[in-house]
C-alpha cells in the first residue's frame, strides 16, 4: 500500500533545527502539511503550498485566523472548541492520544464529528488503529496516524488493506525526514501504461532453468508480473489464479520465465529474476496498469522447455522467455488469459513498454541496443 498523505509535526522544533530541518520538509513534495502550535504560526518559515494544521486551546486563539484559508485547519484535543470552530466556518481536526480502550472507543465514538482525525497512539500495536478504521470506514473522515518513523509509517498504510489516510510524522532526525521524502516519492509511481502489442514470432527453445516468483500475497485474477528479456519492457504473466483440470491453483505465484529475465519492482526499477530473495518486492500489475507491491517468500528455479515471445508495438519490438507449456498464462489484447503455447503471430498480447537503459535495475538515459 501507500501513504496517502504526509504532515511533519513540528511542534517540538528547536532552533537550531528549524534552518535543516523546516528547509527540507518546505522543498520537498513529499510533505503535503506540517503541524504546528498556535505559538510557532507567527516565528516559523513556513511554505505557502503546505496545509497549516494549528493547534488551538481555545476559540480567541482560533480567532487569529481567518477561516477562509483553504490551507488553514483548526486543531484541537478540545471537542467543544472544534464544534464552535466548524459553526464559524473553519475546516477542523481532533486530536486524540489513545491510550487505553476508553480512548480508543472514543475516537471511534465521536471521531465522525470531524473532517481530519489524528490519532496518536500510546502503543506500538496496530489492533486499535484497525478498529477505529473499521468502524469510521463509512464516513467522509480523513484518519491520520501519528507515526516517529517511515517504517511506522509503511506499516500503518497496510493496515486493514487500506490503511490510514495519512500519516503526521513526528521526529526531528533528518534521516527519518529524508527516508519519508524518498519512500513517499517512490510511493507515487503506482501505475503503468500498458499496451496492447501484436505477436511477431513464436518460437520453442530448449530446455533451460525457469524460475517461479512465489509472494507472500493472493493475486488477483486481474494481476500479472512483467517479464522481459530487455529492459525495453515486457510481457504480462499472469498469476496461478486460473482453473487448471490437473492441479489446485496457486494464487500466490508467477511462473515468470527463464533465469536472465527482468522482472519489473516498484518505482520502475528492474531486478534480474536471479538476484531475488526472499523479503524483496516486486510489482504486479493488473490490466489498468495500476501497480501494487508485494514481498518475495521464496525463488524456484527448475530446468523446464522454454518458449520465446516476440511481440511490437509502435516499432518498439520486446520479448520474454517463458515455460513452454499451456498452463503458462499470459493476458491476450482483450485483457483474457492466454496459454502461451496458443500465441501465434498475429495475436494481440498484454505488454508493457519503456524507453531501454537500466544500470543497476535503475532507468538511465544512454545509448543502447539489446537484441
């Protein structure tokens, strides 16, 4: 999953912090809002495009603000101050520490009555944060979990499957600062544009060792790995989700292709299938192009007949290498799962295309011929 929405909480900011640290969260893009207390608002340089999230004790303090502002939300652990605060027009957030049940039916209980909701948790366990997401589910509330640190934060975006909306990041380690910044960039790149390429060749190869991607998650029946011998793209092999008269599905795996492939990871980087190992993520992506990431649970690699691929699109031509066998699929151009071993020139085939040039897995810009 990804983070929706970062904040910085800056309310424990030295000085001697705010020149490293308030520059690096108003440059980045990361960072959508910071937090700040009704003290800071005046002596903080703060970016004009991030949201002011302000903490109040009361309304002459909320006052001080105008509540046109569209960047501008009122927050406070004081329930009574935000319902006085909406009737004037402001757009407010309550803040709730959780610290035990009676809190966290709290939260639940009255956290509709506002349009954000930060939640800041006393334990590390996210069971609580899982119920407040359950029963908040049905209303328009933007749940944000305080979190002090990117892993926290990685974390709380799976809970539920769908996580909390955001995260208020609260530490003053540039380190942590920076890692949000970069797993928040690396987050945006949740889809790719697939094509519907035309079949050149077929042609049935040797034997030779083939390897098996097995994840720790249930692939859907719309979702594939791109596999290609090039880094100029590749084909989309489907999961194990389809029925087979012989076997019992295996919803967890891609039978991906021959060991020098690519095989696509996130933020459309490239691992050779060989370097993998157990706990690396890799990409699947369902015929929208939309990309989500899963973790590697284990590589198997056996010597198996091997079927070459070709397929063009717009010139571009690009292959994979797969098992040469019928109950290897891969998405056809209406979007249906094909049996490899029935492609023939001519035939639409489910591809993904890119410009050529990875080092290290990584796109560069260089010149390049793979054939």
């Amino acid at each position: 999953m990804n983070i929706k929405k970062a904040l910085f909480d800056a309310r424990n900011i030295t000085e001697e912090q705010i020149e490293s640290t308030l520059l690096t969260v108003n440059q980045s893009i990361s960072f959508r809002g910071i937090l700040l207390t009704y003290d800071q608002v005046e002596h903080l340089p703060i970016s004009p495009r991030l949201e002011k999230h302000i903490v109040v004790d009361n309304m002459d303090q909320c006052r001080m603000f105008g509540s046109e502002e569209a960047l501008t939300t009122i927050v406070s652990t004081n329930l009574r101050v935000l319902q006085l605060a909406r009737e004037e027009g402001y757009k407010t957030c309550w803040y709730i520490r959780v610290i035990d049940q009676e809190t966290m039916l709290e939260a639940v209980e009255y956290g509709m009555e506002n349009p954000i909701l930060i939640v800041d948790f006393k334990d590390e366990t996210n069971i609580p944060l899982e119920l407040v997401i359950a029963k908040l589910q049905n209303y328009e509330i933007e749940i944000i979990k305080r979190v002090v640190s990117t892993e926290d934060g990685r974390v709380s975006s799976d809970v539920m499957e769908v996580g909390a909306d955001g995260i208020l990041l609260t530490t003053t380690n540039m380190e942590e600062i920076l890692d949000m910044n970069k797993f928040m960039q690396q987050s945006r790149n949740t889809q790719l544009d697939i094509v519907s390429a035309t079949v050149t060749k077929v042609e049935h190869l040797d034997a030779g060792e083939r390897a098996c991607i097995d994840t720790t998650s249930l692939l859907t029946k719309e979702e594939a790995m791109i596999i290609g011998s090039t880094s100029s793209g590749g084909l989309m092999v489907c999961s194990e989700t389809h029925y087979l008269p012989y076997m019992n599905t295996r919803p967890f795996r891609v039978n991906a292709g021959a060991v020098h492939s690519y095989v696509w990871c996130p933020n459309d980087t490239t691992e050779y299938i060989t370097d993998l190992r157990v706990g690396n993520q890799v990409t699947v992506v369902d015929l929208n192009g939309n990309c989500r990431s899963v973790n590697v649970g284990r590589m198997k690699i056996e010597v198996r007949p091997l079927l070459l691929i070709e397929c063009e699109y717009e010139g571009m031509k690009i292959n994979a290498i797969v098992q040469d066998d019928w109950h290897i699929r891969i998405f056809d151009g209406d979007g249906n799962p094909k049996s490899a071993t029935t492609f023939k020139p001519g035939h639409k085939i489910m591809a993904y295309m890119c410009e050529p040039g990875r080092h290290m897995g990584v796109k560069i810009l260089e010149t390049i011929t793979e054939q």
